[in-house]
C-alpha cells in the first residue's frame, strides 16, 4: 500500500523542476488527508511573489494506469474549462483544477525510483474540511459536485477510461468481501462476526442499482466516484463549494453513486474513524441540505428513477464502503493507509452504524425528496 513516504526536500525539488514552475523554491510540506496518493504543498518565490503549487505522488499500486488517470483528468477539465468560460464565469482556473505540464509538455512526470508525479496550482483562500461544520456548507458542497457532473454531461468524444474496474460495483465488492471471509488469511474473521452478520443480512441490497442500470432505468454519467467533503474547495470568504478535487476516480458510472458518497460523509457528525459509535447518526438537516444544492445544479438532467433512488443510494454507499474496509481489514491492509492495526476495522464500524441509522429515517428521507 502507499505508506506516506517522507520526501526530502531535494528530492521534493528535483520533481517539482520537471514541470513549467519558474522562480526560486522555498519550502515544501506534506498536505491534506487523503488514504490514497501522496501530497506536497510547495512555495516558491517568483518576482518577489510567494506562490504555491501541490504537487502529488500517484498512488500507482491503486492506480495502475496512470497514464490513462491522466488522460481522463485533462479531458474532464479541459471540458469543464470550456464550458465556464462560455458561460463567462470570473476567474475559472479556480472553479477547475489546471493540469501544470511538464517542460515537455506531458500531464506528469517520473521521479528516480519510477513514482508518476503531477502538479496543480494552488487554489488560495480556499479549503477542504473532513467534517461539515453545518447545513449551508453542506448545501455548498453538493451543489458543486452536481455542478462538476453539469459540466462534463454533455463531453464529447470516446468513453473515460474506467481507472479502477468496477469501483462501484457493489457485487462485485460484496464478492471479495466474502471470498475474504473464506480465505481468512490474516487470521481476523473471528473479530468481525458481528460486521460480517450485519452485511450478510443486507446483501440484497447491492444489486438494487445495478439492476437498474442493466434495464436501462438509470443512465451510465460521467462522475466524480469519490464525493467526500473534502474533495470540494470551499471558499473562505463566501463560504460557496469553488473547485471539485480529487480526479483520479473520474470515469464513468453512477449519478447516485456521486450523491449517496455525500450522503456517507456529510450527514454524520463523526469521523470516518471514530470509536464511539453513539455518535454516528444521520442528521436529516443535513441530508436536506444535500439534496436542495444537489438538485439545484443536477435535477435539470436527472432522470426520474435517478430521482427517486436519492435517499436510498446514501444507504447503499454507506454499506458499499464498510464492505471495502472490512475486506481491507481482512486481507491485512493493503488498500488504505492506516494508523494501527484495527484501523479498517473501525472505519468499516462506523459505516455500518451510519447504514443503521439512515435506515431508521429513511421513509422521512424518501418524503423529503418527493415533496421537491
């Protein structure tokens, strides 16, 4: 797994000189939260003028064509550019991510050790948050990623490259779920027969969109794949979601799917690893708020059935992702990064405590959507 490798600070240079950055640099730290690639912040100095850039190590073990990472990454944000600019939207470059080339003109670059590296501009006076402070920040963040989905609907030319097969294909996740029950190989099923019950229980469940979308009833759509909070922007003076980050998992797939990761990460008041799982619900403001700023960006080219199955997708991501970590935690956590040994075990605790808790509301979450 990537494991957060300390860079250097010459090490840090060497990547960061491959690509057009000018001036002279000052420093370099590691930067956000994410479980997945490596992440610098770097600040240089040009004319006088501080400037920082993130540049990021991809995760090559997760992402195993890179290149094809890229290839969609430049497509969705060339066409998310295009259309802000038609639509003479003030200053886009921080509405969209711009890919920084290299001094040969490529989308990334490769450090001595073979690691494929890219690099953005830093979007100033503006952050991510892992916890959603209230129902307006809410209403912001998924009126952006609805308005990231607006933007790349109408994208022309071949189909995106499908950086990670079957993402969210949650039969196919409740499969190696339970091959990893069979094999056991680290020796963690005993620990996990209570998590393993619940999702037994709930199997039926991960076939509801799938089926959907094999009658025809729910469109394939570009997506982001990965809509945690924290892959939102969110201005510091207007408070408004700015910028959709994250892209790697940009590739085809579910509308829903977009929608029920918001449902899984701003809804609850808890950590995506938190303990005490008394403190894991889903707040119904939130969930309103979410789906008000979903829609206000994405109810013009929803379909109905889409529209319909808004409040039961957060159920299904919620269970989608507990069965990832579960199968992480059993197969001896070779996915996401962790801090201690029950980490995965933890996480996956508290998405099934999250399912629990929106399917003691979820006939008041299915009102609301109706009523808009």
């Amino acid at each position: 797994m990537n494991t957060g490798v300390v860079m250097t600070r010459e090490a840090i240079a060497n990547v960061a000189g491959n690509f057009r950055i000018y001036g002279t640099l000052l420093e370099s730290q590691p930067y956000g939260s994410g479980h997945i690639n490596d992440t610098f912040a770097v600040t240089y100095s040009q004319a006088g003028t501080r400037v920082r850039y993130i540049i990021q190590r991809i995760n090559t073990q997760i992402f195993k064509d890179p290149e094809a990472v890229m290839e969609n990454i430049l497509r969705v944000t060339d066409e998310g550019f295009r259309r802000l600019i038609e639509a003479d939207v003030a200053d886009p470059s921080r509405c969209v991510l711009t890919v920084i080339p290299t001094k040969e003109g490529c989308s990334h670059t490769r450090d001595a050790q073979g690691g494929i590296w890219r690099c953005y501009p830093f979007i100033e006076g503006a952050r991510t948050y892992d916890i959603i402070r209230n129902a307006r920040q809410a209403t912001e963040v998924a009126k952006a990623f609805g308005e990231f989905q607006r933007l790349v609907a109408g994208m022309k030319g071949p189909r995106l490259h499908e950086t990670i097969p079957a993402f969210h294909n949650t039969r196919s996740r409740f499969e190696k779920l339970r091959a990893m029950v069979e094999a056991d190989p680290k020796g963690r099923l005993a620990s996990v027969q209570r998590e393993w019950g619940f999702l037994r229980e709930r199997e039926a469940l991960v076939d509801v969109l799938l089926d959907l979308q094999a009658k025809g009833e729910i469109p394939e759509r570009i997506t982001h794949n990965d809509t945690k909070l924290n892959n939102v922007m969110v201005d510091d003076a207007t408070e408004t979601g700015i910028c959709v980050i994250d892209l790697d998992t940009v590739m085809p797939g579910l509308a829903l799917y977009d929608f029920g990761d918001m449902v899984r990460t701003a809804t609850s008041p808890a950590a995506e690893d938190e303990t005490d799982l008394s403190k894991v619900r889903m707040q119904m403001p939130m969930f309103e708020a979410l789906v008000r700023g979903y829609l206000s960006s994405a109810g013009g080219f929803l379909n109905e059935a889409e529209k319909a199955h808004l409040s039961f997708s957060g159920k299904l991501i919620s269970l989608e992702v507990g069965i990832r970590f579960l199968t992480d935690y059993l197969e001896g956590d070779v996915y996401f990064k962790t801090k201690h040994p029950s980490h995965n075990l933890d996480r996956c605790r508290t998405q099934l405590a999250l399912v629990a808790s929106i399917e003691s509301q979820e006939e008041e979450m299915r009102r609301f959507v109706d009523a808009q």
